[in-house]
C-alpha cells in the first residue's frame, strides 16, 4: 500500500502525468460535444465510420471480413474495424458508438505520449514537454480521436513508428539498432492496416535511410532491411488472405482504383466526390463478371486504367488539380461549407498556422542535426506528394502535423530558453 501510495504522489507531481490527463479530457469532452451536434438517428458524419462500423461488426460475429452488397471482400484495410471489434466482443451491445470515440480518445491521449518521447528522445525533457501540450490542445489531434475513423489509430502507431524509428538511430549496439528498426517496419505495418496510404512511406524512409543516416553504409543498408522485414512480416497475413480470396496480389485495398478515379476523372475538382465513381460502375456494369470476387478485382483495375489514361490526355488539367489539391491540404481553414462557420474557421487558423510556422522554421534550424529530426517532416512531405495526386482535404495533414510537433516545440524552447534545446537523450 506504501509503494502505491508513493507512485501515486509521484503521478500527482509530474507535468506529464496532468498533460494525460489534460489530453485525454479535452478528447472526451470533444466527443461529449461531437456526439451533441449530430442529428438524431445519425450516429456518423462520415461515410467512412460507417463501413468501419459494419466491417468491426462482421468481425465481432465472425462472419467473413466483407462490406456491401455484392459483397466487398477487400474494401477495407482490417487495422480499425478490427479494433473496434476488440470493443464489439468484449462488451456486446453495451459497446457504443460513444464507447467508440472514447477508446479513440484514450488513443488520442497514447498519441500525445509518443509525441513526448520523440520530443524527448530528439532533444530534452523540456521538448519534450512542450511537444505534448502543442499536442494536448491542437484541434487537428483532437477531432482526430473522437470522429470514429481510422486516424484515430493510425496516428499513434505512426508516432511509434518515428519514435522506434530514432532509437534505432540513437542505439550504438547493431542488434540492438536492428531491433528498433524491426520494431519500426512493424509499427509501419500496423500503421498500413489502419490507414493503407502510409504503404509507400517506409520504403521511401528505407531510401532515404540509405543516404541521410549517418552511419556506416554496411549498417545503414541492414537497417533499410530491417525495417522492411518488420513492415513485410505486419502485413504478410493481410497479403495471403487477399490471395486466397481473389487469386491475385492485393497490398493495401482494391479501392485504389476507386479512389485514382476520383481524383482523376473529367469531373475531379480536387476534393472526395464518388458520383463520378458510381457513374462509371453503371455504365460499365454489363462488362464487369458475375463472380462478386473477380468483379471487385476488375473493377479495381478498369478505374485505375480510365483514371491513368483521363491524366494523359489532360496532362493540364492533371496538373492543374496537383495545385487544387495542394491548397486544399495546407488550407489555413477548412475547405468544406458545412465546417466553414466563423468559430470554425478561428479556431483551425489560430492553431495551424502558428504551429505550423514554427514548425517549418524549426525544420530548418534542426534537421542539420541529422536522419531522426529529418524524419519529423518526411511524413508531412510524403503526404503532399500523395494528395497531390489523390484527392485532398485538411483531414489527410492531421496525422501528419503530430510529427512537426516536436521541431515546433523545440524552436519555442530555443527562443524562450537560449541554452536549450542542448541535443537528445542517448537513453
């Protein structure tokens, strides 16, 4: 009882401790509020929940991993549903859309004890802090938790992975910085399952681990491959039950093709319209085959097809809608009429824009230092790069702006206390 009552005292006088406690009340209460504003028998928003909710449903029932009617078999990546099928199982009917967004805001609140450690890890305790309140109070982080999609776990496995990511770096011992980076690619596979645009990241970060980190070659090269290894091994199950349902390689979804159309088509303006999608299912439906499998597939590959040949021809217009969209990512306020109220509109500017300001300045005063304080932009850049192709929206930069957090908060400290921040802990 003595040593519980002293780890209590120890609890009650640490700044982090009431940071938790902070971020996982403000997530709770946005939700509280959230849930308030919907319209009566309207549990969603977003489509998106709703075919999470369904997917995390099937699970729970056990009944095959589908969404639809014909039936989609590898419509979803299974990271959320999966989680919230955990929820389904253990409480049945008592697990609620509101235990829903509650277990998103307990995630919210593990998030901002990533975004601690990697404050901490890159440069000091102090950092470290600052990083978590940046995080506790940004509105991008909080709607992320409570909205019931998968950025509510995607977020913090993707910290994980930068963090895992930095003590492989930080490790003197091989097999000790091997194992991080295992851990690493397993945390990227994780990430992938939750939401499947991080696919291509980790062999962008494997790359560029090749020529930024600075250690030997030899080890730079068997870090890439340990990090590949770990992101292969997440996502080897995913992989050999898509080939078993449908004969064919299928990394992430077979709505890519879906999604290609919907940023590339006659009618794309940049923002997620899928009228132009169920369009083109229509007319084309007498071609696709009967088999609901094999017609998935098809119709996967023909969207992607009709969206790559739309951009060849219309290389401007192509062109064109990369710069929409671009705008669209890093709007100072929201791009949609619905959230463009003056409170709104308020609140997302004066939380991004200062955020985001420091953290570009902090980018270039600290990446010289090296691969770990790089590797806090590479996602936002990776990103960019992917919605200027893809459509667009603020929501896709939320996750993102959690790994500029650190570089923000140690550009604040830099300016408010001279000496600090004085490097990173080795741990």
């Amino acid at each position: 009882m003595r040593a519980l009552m002293n780890t209590l005292r120890k609890l009650a006088g640490s700044p982090l401790f009431w940071l938790l406690v902070a971020a996982l009340a403000l997530r709770l209460g946005a939700a509280v509020w959230w849930e308030s504003r919907l319209p009566a028998g309207k549990p969603f928003e977003f489509g998106d929940s709703e075919s999470y909710w369904e997917l995390g449903q099937t699970i729970a029932r056990g009944e095959p991993f589908a969404f639809g009617d014909p039936p989609r078999q590898i419509f979803r990546t299974p990271g959320y549903p999966l989680l919230l099928a955990g929820g389904m199982f253990l409480l049945g009917e008592d697990f609620t859309v509101t235990g829903a967004r509650a277990l998103g805001a307990v995630l919210g609140a593990l998030t901002v004890l990533g975004v601690y450690a990697l404050g901490l890890k890159l440069f000091d305790r102090t950092t470290g802090r600052v990083a978590a309140a940046l995080a506790t109070i940004y509105p991008g982080a909080i709607s992320m938790s409570v909205f019931v999609l998968s950025e509510a776990l995607f977020c913090p496995l993707m910290i994980a992975q930068l963090l895992a990511s930095t003590l492989a770096w930080q490790c003197a011992r091989l097999r000790a910085s091997l194992g991080y980076g295992v851990l690493a690619g397993g945390l990227a596979g994780a990430a992938t399952l939750a939401r499947p645009s991080w696919l291509l990241f980790t062999p962008l970060a494997a790359i560029a681990t090749l020529f930024w980190m600075q250690k030997p070659l030899a080890e730079r090269g068997m870090l890439a491959v340990a990090l590949m290894v770990g992101m292969i091994v997440a996502m080897a199950p995913w992989w050999i039950r898509n080939a078993r349902v449908s004969g064919h390689f299928v990394p992430t979804t077979l709505q890519v093709g879906a999604s290609l159309y919907d940023a590339w088509s006659p009618q794309a303006d940049g923002s997620s319209n899928m009228r132009p999608v169920d369009e083109f299912i229509a007319a084309h439906e007498a071609q696709l085959p009967a088999d609901p499998m094999e017609r998935e597939y098809q119709l996967d590959r023909d969207l992607k097809t009709a969206a790559v040949d739309w951009a060849k021809a219309n290389p401007a217009e192509a062109a064109r809608l990369a710069v929409v969209k671009l705008a669209r990512l890093w709007n100072i306020w929201p791009n949609e009429s619905e959230f463009r109220s003056w409170p709104l509109r308020l609140a997302v500017l004066g939380s991004y824009v200062p955020v985001m300001a420091l953290a570009l300045v902090g980018a270039g005063r600290f990446t010289r230092r090296g691969w770990p304080w790089m590797l806090c932009w590479l996602p936002a850049a990776y990103i960019t790069l992917l919605h200027m192709v893809f459509v667009s929206s603020i929501r896709y930069r939320e996750p993102v702006m959690l790994s500029l957090l650190p570089l923000a908060a140690a550009l604040l400290v830099s300016v408010c206390c001279p000496t600090k921040p004085g490097g990173y802990s080795s741990g």
